[in-house]
C-alpha cells in the first residue's frame, strides 16, 4: 500500500526533530594530541589514548569546550555552571576501548533556539541540548553485496576519526509545520550549517561528514493532539536528504497507519540513491549502555566569566545580519529570502559598500548576473566580476555615461576579462553619445523622418515618442541615453 | 533476588560474552550474591549526600588543543589479532538481516 505525500496530509500532522553531529575545527582531538584531521592515511592519526591502551589517560581540550559553548551561546543556550562527561558502554568495533567518552544526563548547553527563514516567514526551532563527545572509527565493511554492515562478512576499522571532538545538536520536536515539514527540516540544518561556519568552529563539509544528519519523525492523526511513535532516520548527508527523508518517512508512516499497522520504534538507514529508508538495527535501551560518570575526566565547569568572554567574542549571527541588512535595504521578506537562495547576499552587501544603490546592487545580481551564473553552472558569487566592479558600472549608469545596453556590454567584457569596467569602455568604445551636437542632430533626423508621430506628439500624445527614441537609438548603434533624447523630443515638440 | 538468570543472559548477550546454560545456572546467583553483598553500602549511606563520582574535587582540567606525536600505523597496529590494509580487522559486527 502506497500513500502520496498529499494524501497522507491530508490525515496526519508530521512533528519532526533532528539531531546534527557536527566535528568541530579544532587542531587535534578531544582527549588527546592526535591532528583532528581529515583524509589522513588509516591508523597515522592515533595514540595510546584515542586507542584506549592500559594505562592512558585522557584531558579535554580546552578550545572544545570552547568552541561547545559558543554554539550553545549562538543557540540562544542556557551554559551549564557544572557538568560531567559520561561513559556510554557498547561494543562495535567503531570505538577501541569499548566505550565512547559522551555526556548524557548533564549536557554542557541546555533549552535554546534558532530562528530559521523559510517560505518568507521565519520558524522559530526549539533547541533541548548541546552536548560535547568524541567522534568514532570508520569502518568498511568486506562481503556482502553493498558495503553495507548487515551481511559483511567482517570490517575493517581506521581510528584517525575516533576521538575528533563532535559536537551534539538535538532539537526539541518541531510539530505544526504541516505540508512544509521537509522544508522546515531543510531550512534548519542550511541555517544551522551557515551559524556554524560564521562562529569559524567547523568547516561544515556534509560530503566530508564533518556535519551529519539524523532525523526524526512521527505523525499524529490530524486533531487528535496525540503523537505518534517516532523513528530515528540515520545517515542523511545532505541538505537536499534532509528534506526527502522527513518526507519519506511521512508517506511511509501514512501507509503503515492506514493499512492499520503500527509504526515500531526503531532506527531507519536512508538511500542516497533511492530516496527512501529502510529497517535498520533495533535501538539499544538507554539502559543498556550502562551510562555512568567518566571517571577519567574530571567535572567541567566553566566559570562565568569565561563563558561572557566567549559571548563577547561571538560575530554578528546569521540571522541578525539578515535582519539588519533586510531593514537597510528595505526588502519583504520574500525578496530578501530570494537574495539569500541565490547566494547573492554577501556580493550584494559589498556592492553596496563600494557605492552602489541596494535597489541596484540587488538588480544586477539577482538579474543579469544570475542569469550568467545559472548559464555556467556555478554560484553567482564566484562569477569572474567583483561586487567593487558592478558598482561600478551601476555608477556609470547612475551618471549617464552607460545606458542598460551597454551596461551589459560591459559586463561582457570584464566577465571576459577584458579589465575593469571603465577599461572595457574605453576599449569596446561603449559610452553612451553624450555629444549634445551630434545627439540633437540625430533627433532632428528622426523628426524629419516621421512627421506623423511628431504631429501626434506636438497634439499632447507624449506617449508616441518611444517610436523616436527607437529611431534615434538606431542611429547611434544603442549609444544614446534614452531618458536624454526623449527630453530633447519633447523639448522640441511641446 | 538482585539480579536474574535472564538480566545476567541479557548483560552477557550485550557485552558480546557467550555463556552456555550451565555457565548462566552457575554465574547467575554468584553475581546475585556478589550485588547484595554491595548493596549493604545504601545501608549507611546518609540522606542528603551526593553519590560521588569523583574524588579528587579538581574541575577544569584542560590541555591545550596543541599537537602531539602520534604511533606510527606499524606501532598503531603491532597488537591487532589481525591487519588488513592498515585497519584494524574485526569479526562480522551484525548478523545477517
């Protein structure tokens, strides 16, 4: 039995949640001075320590804690004054010592929030913890027809990850979203991934796994008020995954609740390649991992002055940018949103700094711009023209020299690499005829050419000059300056 | 009774240790007895006293995120009951599903 997204809508209300793992910046490892690095060549980045050798003992890095705490704070966080690492007891192989060093009942942040843009409006995404835990060993997995865990015949494990500081992000459960859940879902982890990037604590790569994705999702019959049984979704790698395994799993738990089954509590696996999800193992009770207080590390607890001066440090946020250059720009939020999807945000704000109108800035990159960008496959940001150049030829415009045709002409010529704008006039010849002589003349000849429109002109019909500037513009090859010549028509004819 | 025959099977099933009947009739109330013998120390335990993990009293402890020399791959994996391509090779993690 099969349900479409629309159908199952139309009777369930989707609550979603997402837990983000993020691997933070730091130069080396949690609990040890291994590189924290990516890519290295298997079993170079490890030490007694992050192997779990008799006799190690582990110290937490200090800029981890750091680092944890400022996202807690940019979350809008409560910091805890006191707090413990836990031993989360289990045994796959991904870990050497048997154990992962995490926190569980003492989170180091607590009861936050993002406020996420999404469709013009902005969502507001309860934040329930923040914690700090070492990363795990990476596994391949030999036999069995995929590389996937279930049928290998045994697995092969590299421990460079194991123990790279991992930071935790859980969110409270999001319900009242409705039809746009996915997107919802979507919106929050691009938001999240681009807060991140700006504290500078993360590089933030989800195809380098440095940013990991697990969602959650359950359905609850439409004015019913009660939840309904959520499943874990593992492995959603992408911000476009992100959005199809919430919607996924929305049209698979439709199905099972209207054949009259019941959704299992359990832990799902998505397919990057085929876009659903699929049984994973049965989660473990929390019991059974046999938390208990790391007995190695002693407690955290960071002095209240420690945490201001991290506050303090923290760079204007991602969305109190948006607002603030929303509001000196004086966009909707629907246009504002558009600048931000194009990836046009940062190019536009500098444009501005060098001079240009933001009502210009914003028409060139979300316009001609765009256009070019989206024709050459590739983020209009990183088109061969900088923001100090669009200003520029905008000035150009703004004085007359250019008119919108040529205008783009001489983008042309400087995405072309002909130089900078005022090089690729005087090079391509491209300033508009600003020869009052010559322009008059050439109006002269247009009036000359069609005496009906100037008579229909002269009798108040102010509208028909477009047929003259047409004319006029022909004559001078585009070089003229529209607004120019029709005042010069009417000068003469009214 | 502390602890039963089938939470002894459930732990042992967890920590990957496979026990035969006659090891869990034999193990199961020897651990029973070890626990109650433990459990005595709640006895005296005074309300109002936090349960200790730690006691030292020493928070804060941090090293700077500065680099240290790792093994060698060679050093890394002289102990590993077995080696493939320079990882760590270990038995089937799941059974079939």
């Amino acid at each position: 039995m099969t349900v479409t997204y629309e159908e199952a809508l139309q009777r369930y209300e989707p609550v979603f949640g997402l837990e983000t793992h993020v691997e933070l910046g730091t130069t080396t490892k949690l609990f040890c001075g291994c590189p924290a690095v990516f890519g290295a060549e298997p079993n170079s980045r490890v030490c007694p320590v992050c192997l779990g050798l008799p006799g190690s003992l582990p110290a937490a890095n200090r800029r981890a804690i750091e680092y944890t705490i400022k996202i807690g704070l940019a979350l809008h966080c409560g910091i805890a004054s006191w707090c413990r690492f836990a031993r989360k007891n289990y045994f796959y192989p991904d870990m050497p010592k048997n154990f992962q060093i995490s926190q569980y009942d003492e989170p180091l942040c607590t009861d936050g929030y993002l406020d996420v843009l999404v469709g013009g409006r902005t969502v507001r995404v309860g934040i329930e913890r923040v914690h700090l835990e070492e990363d795990t060993g990476k596994s391949l997995h030999v036999g069995g027809a995929t590389g996937r865990i279930h049928g290998a015949e045994y697995s092969l494990v590299d421990y460079n990850r194991a123990g790279i500081p991992l930071v935790e992000i859980v969110t409270k459960p999001v319900p009242g979203t409705g039809f746009g859940a996915p997107g919802v879902a979507k919106a929050y982890v691009t938001e999240l991934r681009d807060l991140l990037r700006s504290l500078g604590v993360s590089d933030v790569r989800m195809e380098e796994g440095s940013l990991r994705c697990d969602v959650n999702t359950s359905l609850s019959v439409r004015g019913s008020g009660v939840w309904g049984t959520r499943t874990e979704t593992k492995n959603v790698n992408s911000l476009r995954s992100v959005e199809r395994a919430v919607r996924s799993e929305i049209e698979r738990q439709a199905a099972v609740l209207d054949g009259g089954g019941r959704v299992i509590q359990e832990t799902r696996h998505f397919h990057e390649d085929t876009g659903v999800t699929t049984s994973g193992r049965s989660k473990e009770e929390a019991q059974d991992y046999r938390y208990f207080p790391e007995p190695d590390l002693v407690p955290v607890a960071p002095p209240a002055e420690w945490v201001e001066e991290i506050r303090a440090s923290l760079p204007e946020l991602p969305s109190a940018r948006r607002a603030r250059l929303q509001a000196q720009w004086s966009l909707s939020g629907l246009e504002f949103e558009a600048l931000h999807n194009a990836g046009a945000v940062g190019v536009v704000e500098e444009t501005v700094l060098a001079g240009a109108s933001p009502a210009d800035a914003r028409k060139w990159w979300l316009g001609e711009l765009a256009r070019r960008a989206n024709d050459a496959g590739v983020d209009v940001s990183s088109l061969p023209i900088t923001p100090q150049a669009v200003a520029r030829v905008a000035a150009l415009v703004a004085s007359g020299t250019l008119n919108d045709r040529l205008a783009r002409e001489v983008i042309d010529g400087v995405l072309d690499g002909e130089g900078t704008p005022d090089e690729v006039v005087a090079a391509r010849g491209l300033a508009v005829v600003s020869d009052e002589g010559a322009l008059t003349a050439a109006v002269d000849e247009a009036i000359a050419a069609n005496p009906g429109v100037a008579a229909r002109i002269r009798d108040g019909k102010t509208s028909a000059a477009g047929v003259l500037i047409g004319a006029v513009m022909k004559a001078t090859r585009g070089k003229a300056d529209a607004a120019r010549v029709k005042a010069l028509i009417l000068e003469r004819l009214t | 009774m502390a602890i039963t025959r089938d939470e002894v099977a459930h732990l042992a099933r967890l920590s990957r240790i496979a026990l035969t009947d006659a090891e869990l009739d034999h193990l199961a109330p020897q651990l029973d007895q070890i626990i109650t013998a433990v459990a005595q120390v709640q006895e005296v335990a005074a309300e109002g006293i936090p349960p200790t993990s730690h006691a030292t009293g020493l928070v804060n402890v941090y090293r700077d995120d500065e680099p240290r020399p790792c093994l060698t791959p060679a050093d890394a994996l002289s102990q590993a009951p077995a080696v493939e391509q320079q990882r760590f090779r270990v038995p089937r993690i799941l059974a079939e599903e």
